[in-house]
C-alpha cells in the first residue's frame, strides 16, 4: 500500500526485503545499508508474521524478527554519511492492555503485560512491542526523527490481509460474535494508513503514535457491520473453545480474535489529522466495494 501510494506522489521507493528488492537477513549489516545512506526516509515494516499459532518457536521468531531488525536499521542510520530525516518504525497497537472500560489514546493508554484473567502468553506479545519499540528508542541516530507507528489492523482489499480473512468468514455465515463479542477491535482503512504516513513524514512528530481510526467498536458490532457491507444475514456465534478449534484449523492463534485492543489516535487528531474513514460502516463499504 505505501509503495503504491508513494509512487503514485512521484518518490523513489526502494524496497528492501529477505524476498524482493535489494536483498537483506535481517538481522546484519550488509550491503542494503548503502540505500539508507542518502535517503530521504525509512520505513521499516519487517517482522514476522504474527497470523500463526502461537507456539514458543513461532513467538521467538516473532520477537527475534523484530527486535533484529529495528536494531540494525538503527545501526545503518548510525554509519551513514547522509542519515535519513525520518525514520519511520513499525510497532503494534498490541502494546495497549486488554480492556472494556475506556479506549487507550498515547499519553493516558495502559500498556498491557499486568492484565488479570489472561493468558500468559498475550504478556510475551506485548514485551514484543515493548522491545520493539525499546530499540527504535535505544537507536544512536540524532539526526533522524523516530516515530513507532503503534498500528490496528490495517484494512485493505488486497489479498491475504485481515479483511480478506474477515470477509471470507463473513460470506461464510461465521461472522457472528465470538465468546459474547464485547472485546474491542481496533482498525484503520488503507486509505487514512497510507495518509497518516505522509503526514508523519511531513510533521515535526516523534514518539510513539497511535495509527487507528477513532471509533474502534465491539468486535459483534464491527462483524455486523461487515456483514451488512457484503449483504450476508446470518453470522454464527461462537464460544470461546469453538474459536480455539477454528484458530487450530486455520493455523492461527484466538489472541487476534478475543484481546479486546480500543486504541485511538490521539496524537494524529492534535495534530490535525482528518481521517476520510472514521466509521467502520462506511469504511466496510468502500472496502467491499473496491474488493468486488
């Protein structure tokens, strides 16, 4: 998506990546560091995909991929000539507390890791992002601006996203509330994503910012809304040991289904920001719409 849109603004992209582009390991100074000396901005979005069951291995690989990375992204910038102005690092609204009672904006948000009644392993995600985020900080590079982007869900029509998922249980009649459906989702809509991102790289903002739109709703309600986007009636309920079944078919894991994220944007509304997607009504609409 921001390759698409920054190009489309007439900027250079160059992508760096274990698979495509300039060629990287992630975790080791190499020749790639020489397209960081002279750029302009850099966005590192590397990690390891977190749609997976959750076993020791994947979650080490999850923190390792991550950590690993910010830090010699870090070390780059350090040892370039002509540092990049912006350094723009992918964090997660996961770093927020699992709860109910209020939404969790970048000054008065309750980070998670000390939450009651849990499982124990929703704490090892959150000192992912902690870690994460602790080497963007730790990072020796004063003449870059650092931002953690403390992200939603990042809703798009592209295949394989968390829509593509979202809908495909939808259209399946298995869009129904999961263990009661009051755990939170929070979301934002491609398009605000990719605007978010221009604006941070414009604006003298540094620190942790939260990117979701301002209205994240429970997660029966938001499926309700999808539904209605995509003119399905029915979506069936489930408990939670019936999404723990689900979760193990599918290989992934019920923490992205039950942990109730209500993060909102704080920091990109003082500063202006104007999201063209507020709603999740009319942003499932659109999506549905450039989907089809």
């Amino acid at each position: 998506m921001l390759t698409r849109a920054l190009k489309a603004a007439g900027h250079e992209v160059v992508i760096i990546g274990r698979s495509s582009g300039v060629r990287w390991d992630g975790h080791t100074l190499g020749r790639w560091a020489e397209e960081i000396d002279g750029a302009d901005v850099v966005i590192n979005l590397a990690g390891r995909s977190v749609s997976c069951r959750y076993t020791a291995e994947n979650l080490r690989q999850m923190m390792r991929s991550r950590v690993d990375s910010a830090r010699v992204v870090g070390e780059a910038i350090a040892k370039a000539e002509n540092p990049p102005a912006v350094w723009l690092q992918m964090s997660t609204a996961t770093i927020y507390a699992h709860r109910f009672d209020a939404a969790n904006d970048e000054e008065t948000g309750t980070l998670g890791g000390r939450e009651r009644d849990v499982p124990g392993y929703w704490t090892y995600s959150v000192e992912i992002a902690k870690r994460w985020e602790a080497e963007l900080d730790e990072a020796d590079t004063p003449g870059t601006r650092k931002v953690a982007l403390r992200s939603a869900m990042v809703m798009s029509p592209d295949r394989g996203g968390a829509f593509d998922y979202l809908s495909w249980m939808a259209r399946l009649g298995l869009g129904g509330p999961v263990a009661g459906g009051r755990q939170y989702v929070s979301w934002i809509h491609d398009d605000d994503f990719v605007r978010a991102a221009a604006l941070l790289i414009r604006e003298p903002i540094a620190g942790a910012v939260n990117l979701a739109a301002p209205n994240p709703l429970p997660q029966r309600e938001f499926m309700r809304e999808l539904r209605g986007a995509w003119k399905v009636p029915v979506g069936l309920p489930a408990t939670s040991w019936m999404a723990e079944l689900g979760a193990f078919a599918l290989r992934t894991d019920t923490e992205l289904l039950l942990k109730s994220r209500r993060v909102v944007p704080g920091r990109l509304q003082r500063a202006g920001f104007e999201f063209h997607f507020p709603n999740w009504r009319e942003a499932a609409q659109n999506l549905t719409e450039r989907r089809r």
